[in-house]
C-alpha cells in the first residue's frame, strides 16, 4: 500500500513541491542573542532533562526519518562526531558534506545551495569561514540552520559551556567568566550570551586581539556585563569559570608564530589560578594545544570540567537539534 505519510499527508501530491517552498515557522540557530532567555532556557532545560536518558540510550525518537546534513568547510572531532549521535540518537541520520563537495558558492549560489538542500534534507549544521555567508544560507533555506561554528561565532559550544557551568556551579547567575586569550569566535559568542544570561564576561586578550567591534557595541547598548583587559593576572581575580581557547583559529595557522608570541604571557597555567575563586571550574573547547595556552599540569588538573564540557556538546545540541527540526 502507498500512502503520502508526514507533514504532506492532508495535501494533494501536486502541492507539495509548492509546501516545500514555504516554512514560514523554521528557526535558525545562529547566535545566542537572536534567542530570548525563556527560549534558552527551555533548550538548556531539555539538555539537562535529556541528559541521563541519553547516557542509559533510553531517549525516545522524536525525529525518526529526519536527516541533518552536517556541511563542514573546517575540521572538527566534537561538533561532527556530536551532531552526528545526537541525530542518531532522537532516530534520525545524518550525512557528513566537504565545503569540497558542495562548493557553495563556487560550483553553485548559496542560494541554490539552500533551495536544493532544503528539498532534501530536513536540517543543515554548517562549519564555515564567512558568518554572513551562512546568514545567507539560513535566509535561502527553508529548513533549520544551525551555526557550527565560524569566523564570527561558535554558538553551540557556549550554549554546552553554560550548560558545563550550571551542572558544576549550580547556576551561572552572578558568576564571572573569566576567558584567557584570543578576542576569537568563543569570546564573540561569549559576549552574546552575556546578552541573554546574567554573569559577569572578562576577557584578558594581547592587545590588537579584542573581540569583533560590532558585538561588543551591541553587548554594550545591551547593558551585558562584561569588560576587555590586557592584563591575565587582574582579570582572573575571584573568577569562578576559566576558559580557554587556541592561541590561533582554524584558518589562521599562517600567523601561529606571530601569535604564540603575542599570547605568551596568556597561557593558563596554575601560577595564573593561583587568583582565582578557590572553587573555580576551568573550561577549554578544546582542541587544546597542552603547554602553549593551556598546561598539562591546569588540563590534567582538579579544577578542569574539559571533557564533561565536550560531552555536553551533545546533550546541548540534541536539545537544539529536538527544538529546531520538525
Ligand atoms: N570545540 C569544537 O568545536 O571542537 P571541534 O573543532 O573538534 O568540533
Ligand atoms: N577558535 C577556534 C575554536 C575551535 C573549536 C577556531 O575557530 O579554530
């Protein structure tokens, strides 16, 4: 027996390509900002709900059938390996794409990208350089994008650190987060997040490193929390959250030697802990490069969450993923 199942059920076949067309409800997930509070706060909740029912894999399939396209124009171990399960895991698949194979906006327009992708698939994970170009993407397409991860931001990975940070703390409310490095795409999403969640954001960066100008205004006109230093030492004064990033991002390995330089007296280390909060959680989104901005002797350590911070990759996005794709 044939039957057209799904969202397409109560329409004649000939309006389907007309309804594929037309998704005026999907969300992206694109920066935390763009979220409300409520909203995140739902998503984190899901996460946390999730979470035990994930690790006995007693989660039910709330999105069977359902694909996610996973598009990556950069390496990754944790953002693909997370999304991947994570779909697995609510009974639907995934399929991992190279920049390479898809050549948006080489071979063909974003644009068509986004049309053709939309008819097949039911989500897109996209790893890319240029954060407007995934703007773009999202515009075009009529299924969820998700942001993982570009020049300009790394959504998904702070939504799992606040996550990390609430299961070791209790809560993030009031707490300083301290990050030691790069003005990069972590503190960009950082300072997003000091839009929607009400802690204190420090970051200690060389000079010549701060943060993208764009989202520190918007931070500011915000009324968020957060101040930019130079000085490591002042900045992790009483911090409760340490975090760390490379001293250089994917796409920048041609400036590693510059770098490694410039960030030398940023690397977090147990002389620099020494001023911390005594009960201070340290965080890296890992890839970590141990002994340039982070010691084995810190990584190692008692006060490191880093791999309970990558396993929330998965619950955190899962919540997304369960949010987003319908
Ligand atoms: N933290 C993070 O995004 O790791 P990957 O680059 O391995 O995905
Ligand atoms: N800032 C780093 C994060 C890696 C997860 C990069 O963009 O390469």
């Amino acid at each position: 027996m044939f039957a057209v199942l799904g969202r397409t059920a109560n329409h004649p076949v000939t309006e389907v390509a007309i309804l594929a067309d037309k998704n005026p409800d999907k969300q992206d997930f694109l920066a935390i900002d763009e979220w409300t509070y409520p909203e995140l706060r739902t998503i984190l909740d899901l996460a946390k709900a999730q979470k035990p029912l994930a690790r006995a894999h007693k989660l039910p399939h709330t999105l069977p059938n359902r694909v996610l396209a996973c598009v990556f124009a950069k390496p990754s171990l944790r953002t693909r390996v997370s999304f991947e399960v994570a779909m697995r895991q609510l009974g639907g698949q995934s399929m991992f794409i190279t920049d390479k194979e898809i050549g948006m906006g080489v071979r063909e327009s974003v644009h068509d990208v986004a049309k053709v992708m939309s008819r097949l698939c039911d989500g897109i994970m996209i790893r890319w350089f240029d954060d407007n170009e995934v703007r773009e993407l999202a515009r075009h397409a009529t299924v969820p994008v998700i942001n993982g991860l570009t020049d300009l931001t790394h959504p998904c990975q702070v939504m799992a650190d606040i996550l990390t940070v609430e299961e070791h703390l209790g809560t993030i409310e009031g707490k300083t987060v301290v990050m030691v490095g790069d003005g990069n795409n972590l503190a960009n999403s950082w300072l997003n997040a000091s839009i929607r969640f009400p802690f204190n954001f420090i970051l200690a960066c060389p000079e010549g490193y701060e943060p993208d100008a764009g989202i520190m205004d918007k931070a500011e006109n915000a009324g968020a929390s957060f101040m930019i230093t130079h000085d490591p030492q002042e900045a992790v004064e009483g911090a409760h959250v340490i975090y760390g990033d490379a001293f250089y991002s994917m796409g920048q390995e041609d400036e590693a030697a510059k770098r490694r330089r410039d960030f030398a007296p940023f690397q977090i280390n147990a002389r620099l802990l020494e001023a911390a909060h005594p009960e201070h959680i340290v965080l890296h989104c890992l890839p970590a490069h141990r002994g340039e901005e982070i010691t084995d002797e810190v990584m190692d350590g008692p006060h490191a969450v880093v791999f309970d911070e990558a396993e929330n990759r998965l619950h955190a996005q899962r919540a997304i993923l369960a949010t987003l794709i319908r």
